[in-house]
C-alpha cells in the first residue's frame, strides 16, 4: 500500500483505538524508543511522553537518552536538535511532518545571510555583531550561527546567552522573534531605543545607516501568532475583578503584556512557578491552551485558579498536528524495522548548528 493510503488507514481509527495500539506498541519497543513530548502537546498525545519539558529540558533529554529511536511529539525544528545533538545511530522521528513553527519559518538561510552581508557594508559583523538564533529556527539558521561565532538560545535562557554574546561583540542580531529578544534585552537593562526592528523585506532590513549603527541589538521581525493573541487589556480587566491575581507570561509575549505580567518565563517556569505557588491562589496565564487547560486540572485539587489570558481560543496548530493517529502509525512502523518521517539533518549542517548549540548548553543555568 501507498504510504498515504497507509496514513489514511490510521486517521480512520478513533482516538480510543490508537490509544491502546500507542501502549502495545510502546510496551513492545521498550527501551528501544523514547517519547519526547513538549507541554504544548494535546493530553491524548502528551499522556504517552516518557519526559515533557521546554525546549531547552527537551533538548538536554534528547542528547543524554540511549534509545535508538527518539520520537518527538512537538515541532520540526525539536526534532532536528534532537537529531542533531543525539548519536549518530539514534534516529529523531517527527509523527507529522506537518508539525512546523510558523514563527520558526519567518527566518530563513537566505534571509540571514542577506542582513549579514548588508549589515557588513556598514559594519564588521564578525568583530561586532554577535548572531543569536532562538531554538525555534531552522537547522541551518543554527549553522550560520555556529559559522559566526554565535549561539542559539531557548526562552528559559535567553538572558544567560545574550550575556555570553554581548560578552564577545558589542551588537547583536537576533533571529527570528523579535519579542524574546526585546523582553530579554530589556530585562538586562538596554534601552527600548537602543533596539531596532529588522522588517527582513527591506533592504538595510528598512534601517538607516546611523540606526544601524546606534543599535545595540537588532531585532528580526519575526513573532508567534499565538502569542500575539494576548493583550494588555486582558490583564487590565481580568485584575481589575481579580487585584489579588498573578499574571504570568511566556517571553513571545509583547512587551507591553509581559510589562503588565508578575512573571515572566519559558513554559517549564510558568509551571514550576504555579506548582510552587501557595493553594488558593489564582493566576491568569498567557501562553499556549493545551498547556494552560492542563494546569488548571491538575492544579483544581489545590484550589488554585487558573485562568487562560486571552477570550478566543488559540492553540498552536502546528503542535496540534501530531495526533494518536500519527504517533500510532510511526511507533507501529517501527515495530516493523520501518522507520518513518525521519528527520536528518545533514552532516556539514549539523556539525556548526552543534557547535552554536553546545555554546547554549554550556552557558545555560
Ligand atoms: P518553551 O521552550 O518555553 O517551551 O517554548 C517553546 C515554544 O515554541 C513556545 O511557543
Ligand atoms: Fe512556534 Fe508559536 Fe507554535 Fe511555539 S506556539 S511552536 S513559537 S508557532
């Protein structure tokens, strides 16, 4: 049969079905298979995950596991760090390879070497611009980086690696999300004026000379969608019927949302935060709604109250695109000696991209 038609025949199945087949399959692979599964992940996936985490707790599982085959319920570019930071007989597997970032694909090689070589007429990027890829960027965004003396970082680490690149150039160009690196700047005490916007369809990134030349960190125009769904008005109304709430915020967030927030983090800080908090407390989230729903279950017994910050509902599609269908079908190949959807990075690539990844994980706290 057509891999399509094989594919179809799993998404027929009920979710009830491919449950059980998930657990069989699983039980028969043992050890021979790990489930990564990022906190954004639906419940009926994400119940099957040997380890959840963010995407740098994620990162360091994929590269300590000893499992032959890694399978990552999350995103594409998840995957490609698990590949690239696993052994070379590991095989990173991504259920859907529909599962991209939509932020992610804002950046791309092209791109990035376009703004390096402008920002080279009016500057020498390689004695002063340190390059800074967030984790949620291609494979080969990472590479540039590696190749130029730079570093990825993740939202839990931002700070300590923007540190580690200011420490070695004076500027640097942050790609793709504008709003970690504007948060994370700001948090470190650089002045809004001293960050520009890189808008990636202009030439000069649409910046003049003297712009480019005050900036101290330059801002890829890139952002979630997701994200920027929250408002400040929903923390202004929400606190104006709750004033004793917490606000709590991913840093993909604006900055006038994560001004308006008591916390700030990765997605592993916003739970450790709501777990440590005292029973009866009530906070209003702004991240992801798999993640936020699933807080305010397993948090309900305590009495703490967990309220999502935005009136639509916003789900990161993409994450939702690895459904029990697909996991079924990948675990049940590989019961078969078939690996499918692998995700392989090529060699050259993946020795720079990690070079720039290693540089994060040293610095990482
Ligand atoms: P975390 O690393 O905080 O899990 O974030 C990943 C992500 O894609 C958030 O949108
Ligand atoms: Fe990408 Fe946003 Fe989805 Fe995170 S939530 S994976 S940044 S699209």
């Amino acid at each position: 049969m057509a891999e399509a038609a094989v594919i179809q025949s799993y998404i027929d199945l009920s979710d009830n079905e491919c449950e059980a087949r998930i657990a069989r399959a699983k039980a028969a692979l043992g050890s021979q298979v790990v489930i990564l599964g990022h906190h954004y992940q639906r419940e009926e996936v994400f119940r099957f995950a040997d380890y959840s985490g963010d995407s740098l707790k994620l990162s360091r599982r994929a590269a300590a596991s000893d499992a032959r085959y890694i399978v990552f319920c999350g995103v594409h570019f998840m995957a490609e760090v698990a590949d690239i930071l696993s052994r070379p007989e590991q095989r990173a597997i991504l259920p859907d390879m529909a599962a991209g970032c939509a932020m992610a694909d804002m950046a791309d090689l092209a791109k990035v070497e376009r703004a390096w070589r402008e920002l080279g007429e009016i500057l020498e990027p390689e004695q002063e611009v340190t390059p800074v890829t967030y984790i949620n960027s291609a494979a080969n965004l990472k590479a540039f980086c590696g190749r130029h003396g730079g570093i990825v970082c993740t939202s839990s680490n931002a700070q300590a690696v923007l540190k580690w690149a200011f420490d070695r150039r004076e500027k640097v160009l942050f790609f793709p999300d504008q709003h970690l690196g504007r948060n994370t700047g700001y948090g470190m005490g650089i002045p809004l004026e001293e960050m520009v916007v890189w808008d990636f369809n202009q030439p000069y990134g649409g910046l003049t000379r003297e712009q480019i030349q005050a900036a101290r960190m330059i801002l890829w125009q890139g952002h979630c969608s997701v994200h920027q769904m929250f408002q400040p008005v929903h923390i202004d109304r929400f606190l104006e019927r709750y004033p004793d709430a917490k606000v709590i915020s991913h840093p993909e967030n604006s900055f006038e949302v994560c001004q308006k927030s008591h916390y700030v983090g990765s997605t592993e800080y916003i739970i450790k935060a709501i777990r440590e908090a005292e029973p009866g407390t009530r906070w209003l989230v702004g991240t992801e709604l798999n993640l936020v729903n699933r807080l305010r279950e397993h948090y309900k017994t305590e009495g703490k109250s967990i309220h999502f910050m935005s009136p639509t509902v916003c789900m990161c599609s993409t994450m939702f695109r690895i459904d029990p269908q697909h996991l079924a079908w990948s675990l049940e190949n590989l019961i078969s000696g078939q690996v499918v959807n692998q995700i392989k990075v090529p060699e050259e690539e993946a020795e720079l991209a990690r070079l720039a990844l290693t540089r994060m994980l040293e610095v990482s706290p």
